[in-house]
C-alpha cells in the first residue's frame, strides 16, 4: 500500500517513531502499521502504556491552562509529535485568544502533518528542528517571526528528554534554554521513570526497536535536571498529583510513573 501523499520523500514508515506511538496511545489515527504492531508488542508487557500517555496529556492541557491563566502567551512545544488530543494551541486559547504556539519536531511524518493539521490555524508555527539544539530551535526564522523572546514564553518539555541519552547531556539542554528564557517565563516538564512500575523497564527496551530509544531515569536524576528553576507548588510530583482537576483524579498517582514539574528559572 502507498503511503500518504503528504509523508515526505525518503522517510521510512517502516521504523516506528514515538512521535506516531504516542499518537496511537491517545487513539490517534495519524500512525503506520510499525507503529501499530510495535505498540502492541509494547502492551503485552507494559499494558498500563495508554493510561501514562492520558496522565502525561491531561498534565499537559493543566499546566498550559495555568499558565495563560498567569499571563502567558508565547508556547514553545519541544518535541511536539502530532498536535491532536487537545493541542496547546487550543487549550491556551480557551483562556487568551491571542495565544502563540510554535510546534517543535524533528520527525519528519511528525512535522508534515502538524503543517497539514495547521495550515489555516492563525499565531500557530510548525518547525522541523532538533531540540538538543536550542540555537535552532529559538534562533529559527519561524520561531523568531510568531515569537517575541524578549517577553514571557513557557517552554514545554513534556514526555520527550527520556528519548535523549546522557551522553547528550539533557540536563545541559535544560539549562541552555534556561539561560535564553526572558524574566517571567516558565518551564513545563515531565520524564518517565521506572521507580514504582519495574515493568516499564520492558517497555523501554522494546523502544530500542523504534527511531527513539527511551532512558529511564530516578526521581533523583529528574530533580537533578531541574536546578535553577523555581518550581511551582507542589514541585516535582507524579503528573496526577500536579493540580488535579478533582481532588480523585490524583489517586494512585504513582501507577502512571510520569514525574512532572512548572517551574520558572532563576536569575543567573
């Protein structure tokens, strides 16, 4: 079967990417039959996958209302994968219309159909770039044309730095976007780990098989990552437990095993 006319040449849709994983998580239908059959080898070992995908989404769409209930109206979505299930653009605008989001990724299927999904979607920016690089990311034409970076922007880093391995240093990414954050910013993140489910331990060696290998790290290696950031009560908690919408839905918080975190940085 052809693939898509908008998938771009030369990509192979035969290697799963987690972009289009993640996708298939939250019921998505912008993913390929590798991503499909991946995924499915994924929960005969690590059923509890969709769930983290839900927590860690649903901790997304929170912390975005907070913050353009605090003024925020710039968004930089790192590693962005397919803006569907309840997009930042869309949540930010339930609170300030004039909300601008720029989507970052640097899978290519990722990126044609975010530009696909967004074409008429005004204040809304698509860019193809590495986030373990923050030059490309911030100084880009793209971002630099939608984006004001001498005023308040919220950098979201949500369930994309365990996809980087330590020898690419992701606290180092952290703390480079730290120093080109403008005063009043904020840092929205959240990282697997394996401290309470020793079966996501399988899931991630099944990554090994897809585009994105994924490294689980310890509450202790998370928190390590957030130095010089001011975090935002509660801190570092288990996604569910950060400003829950019902005081329930924070129940059995450490069964998703998603930490996350909003924090602003520190003067340097």
């Amino acid at each position: 079967m052809s693939q898509p006319s908008w998938v771009p040449p030369g990509v192979d849709v035969d290697v799963p990417s987690a972009a289009r994983l993640y996708d298939y998580y939250l019921g998505g239908n912008y993913n390929f039959a590798a991503d499909r059959q991946l995924a499915r080898r994924i929960y005969e070992v690590f059923p509890q996958m969709p769930h983290l995908a839900r927590v860690n989404r649903a901790f997304l769409r929170r912390s975005v209302r907070y913050l353009a209930a605090h003024g925020i109206r710039q968004f930089v979505d790192l590693g962005c994968g397919l803006p569907t299930a309840g997009p930042v653009h869309e949540v930010a605008r339930d609170v300030e219309p004039d909300s601008r989001v720029v989507y970052v990724d640097n899978e290519p299927v990722a990126v044609a159909h975010s530009q696909l999904l967004l074409r008429d979607t005004e204040h809304t920016a698509v860019l193809q770039a590495d986030l373990t690089d923050p030059a490309a990311v911030l100084d880009s034409p793209v971002t630099r044309e939608l984006l004001d970076l001498d005023q308040p922007v919220a950098v979201l880093v949500v369930a994309v730095l365990h996809f980087v391995g330590d020898r690419d240093d992701p606290a180092g990414i952290l703390q480079a976007y730290r120093r080109r954050m403008p005063s009043g910013g904020y840092l929205v993140f959240s990282h697997v780990s394996g401290d309470t489910l020793p079966d996501v331990e399988q899931a991630a060696e099944l990554y090994r098989n897809s585009q994105n290998p994924a490294y689980l790290r310890t509450r202790g290696e998370i928190a390590g990552m957030l130095s010089g950031f001011e975090l935002v009560d509660p801190g570092l908690v288990f996604v569910p437990e950060w400003h829950p919408d019902l005081p329930e839905d924070a129940e059995d918080a450490a069964s998703c095993s998603f930490y996350g975190a909003v924090g602003q940085p520190l003067p340097l």
